[in-house]
C-alpha cells in the first residue's frame, strides 16, 4: 500500500510540476487566464498522447471554492441593483439559449447521422456529467454526447477570453490585472472560511454544483453586506485555476475520442456553430439593453461561467452581470433539463427502456 501511495504522488507530482510548467509559459506569452489555459492544454494533449491523466477528486471542488469566492466579491449592493434590473433580459436569454440548442442540434443529427435524443443531448449546455446520467436514462451512448459537451466546455475557455480580451483592446496584460487586486490577509481569510461552508451547505443540502454554487452565495451576501472580506493572494488565484484547468484536461483523453468516433468533425462543427449563436444573440441583447457588448457575450457563453466571470474580472467590469446571467440559466436549465429532454424523447417516440437507433455514434455515425 505505502509502493502504491508512493507511486501516486509521484504521478502527481509529474502532472502537476508539467501544468505549472505550461501556465508558466502561457503567462509569459500574456495569454489570458494562463494558469487554466495551460495546465487544460497540457493535461488534454497528455490524456490524448495515451497517458493516463488521473488527479483526485477534491481537486475540482477546492477549485472551484477559491475561484467562486473571489467572483462573488463583485455582488456589491450596487451591482445587485444593476443585475436586477435585467432579470427579464436573463430569461430571454436562457430561452434562446435552450432554442440555440436545439438548432444546432438539428445541424449535428445531418452531420452525423445521429438521432434526436444524441443530438440534443450533444448540443444542449447542461455539462458533461449531467448528459452522462442522462444518455444513460434514454439508453444513448453516453461517450459521444459527452465528448461533444466537454469539446464545448474547452472551446469556450480556449477562444473566447482570448478574443474578448484582444477585441476589447484595453488589457495588455491580463495576468497583472488579477495580480493586482487589493488583498487584506484576514478578509481573505474570512472569505476562503464563508465559501467553505457554502460549499460544505450546498453539498449537504443536495444542491447541484455545490461547490460553485455555495461559495458563490454566501461571498456574493459578504459582498452585499459589506463584511470584511477580501480577493485572495493571486498566488492561491493561480493555483486554484491550475486545479480545474487540469481537471477539465483530464476529462478529454484517448478514450473519449475513441468513443465518439465519427461524431468528432460533427462535434467540432456544431460546437462553432452553437458560440456563434450565443455571440449574435449577445450583441442584440448588448443593443437591447445597453449592456456593453464584451460583457453581453461573455454572459451569454453557453457554459463555464467561472472562466467568463474572470475574463470579466480581467476586463473589470461586469463581473456581476456575467455570473448572473450564468446562473439563472444553470437554474433554469439544469432543473427543467429531464422534462426537455423526456419531452424530446417523446416526440422522437423514443423510451428510457428502448435500446438506441443503428445510427448511434458509438457505431461510427
């Protein structure tokens, strides 16, 4: 057992001193937010190259415990009044969202000869675990639509900061601008203990995403409140992102692509299409309501909320609006996701116990 333990950390070790390795070198380069874009890249291109990319499982939640606290902080009273003013925006976004969705979904069933409960499993942003589960239910094969989730996930991280931060042209350095937030160690402190027990609460009382979701809450009522709370030290900031960047990497190995099979092009395609969606309906929104248009399109990014609410916080501004208009529609779309798709699977008269069609992707599609 101790050879074993040894053995572990020493793969540990390795996986992590290479994602240090490649955030370093993607801060050097000012790519914007380093240390998750590298350690992603770094962990993915390892998975692919055959190597078996495994990290623990508490890494992803003290990830997102850090990070979540530090994006609350921007839920000031004033943001709060500002956020509510466009609630009705919100709604309307999370429906095109879901419509958006369901678009694509009819382009990847002719791209890939795939039929109606894949596609929309595949195309729909609800997250890799919850389609699992799902694809599951309805007697899918669970690898392709998963693949085709995680692809979306990486691709927002990997295009749209980068392209946000270039297009808007005001940060040239998007790394010293998280560096240099203001920290004062006790409130730092106060708001790792008050994200904690968010998360510890969230997770006790079942709620998805509690590791998000919890710390997010209660430093967003700290903000709201005013209590002493502060930014983190960005070394922790780095380190947190390094944890989910790997995570995230992991997740896109030499099995998942071998699992999706021909959907992979499809995959690709459809994914483009579906942030294009999200960014046209992002700049009429922006005119609808006068929202600059960065802040509407990292808000309307169908997915990863904690790298789009950094970008805002690169941008510094609209850090608020973004997380907000993310979590109405995860509020909405993750609860309402087993009726939209039992009702998908209706029309298609397809059945949980109803084996799936000869055009599955696990066969080739």
């Amino acid at each position: 057992m101790h050879a074993k333990t040894a053995r572990a950390t020493g793969r540990y070790a390795l996986i992590y001193a290479g994602a240090i390795a490649a955030g370093f070198l993607a801060s050097l380069a000012q790519v914007p937010l380093p240390w998750m874009i590298g350690p992603l890249l770094f962990a993915s291109a390892a998975g692919i190259a055959g190597f078996a990319v495994r990290v623990p499982a508490i890494t992803r939640p003290v990830g997102q415990t850090v990070i979540a606290g530090s994006v609350g902080l921007a839920f000031t009273p004033a943001a709060f009044v500002a956020v509510s003013e466009q609630f009705f925006a919100m709604i309307l976004v999370t429906i095109l969202t879901v419509a958006a969705g369901f678009l694509v979904a009819a382009a990847l069933m002719r791209l890939a000869r795939v039929d109606v409960v894949s596609a929309s499993l595949a195309s729909v942003p609800i997250g890799p675990v919850e389609t699992a589960h799902m694809a599951e239910k309805y007697n899918v094969a669970p690898g392709p639509v998963v693949f085709a989730q995680t692809l979306r996930i990486m691709l927002l991280i990997l295009v749209i900061p980068p392209v946000i931060i270039a297009l808007d042209g005001t940060v040239d350095d998007p790394g010293a601008v998280l560096a240099s937030m203001s920290v004062e160690p006790s409130g730092a402190v106060l708001l790792i203990a008050l994200a904690t027990i968010g998360g510890v609460l969230f997770k006790k009382l079942g709620i998805a995403n509690p590791f998000f979701l919890g710390p997010l809450a209660f430093s967003a009522a700290a903000a709201a409140l005013s209590l002493p709370v502060s930014a983190v030290p960005y070394v922790i900031l780095a380190a947190a992102q390094v944890l989910l960047g790997v995570w995230l990497g992991a997740m896109f190995d030499r099995d998942l692509l071998r699992n999706a099979g021909g959907f992979v092009v499809a995959a690709l395609v459809s994914t483009i299409l579906m942030i294009v969606l999200c960014c046209i309906m992002a700049l009429g929104v922006s005119a609808m309501t006068g929202i600059r248009w960065t802040t509407m399109v990292l808000a309307t990014a169908p997915g990863s909320v904690t790298e789009m609410a950094l970008t805002a916080k690169i941008l510094q501004e609209g850090v608020a609006m973004v997380t907000a208009f993310h979590l109405v529609r995860i509020f909405i779309i993750l609860p309402a996701a087993p009726l939209i798709f039992a009702t998908t699977a209706r029309l298609a008269k397809r059945h949980p116990t109803e084996p799936p069609p000869r055009s599955n992707p696990k066969e080739g599609g």
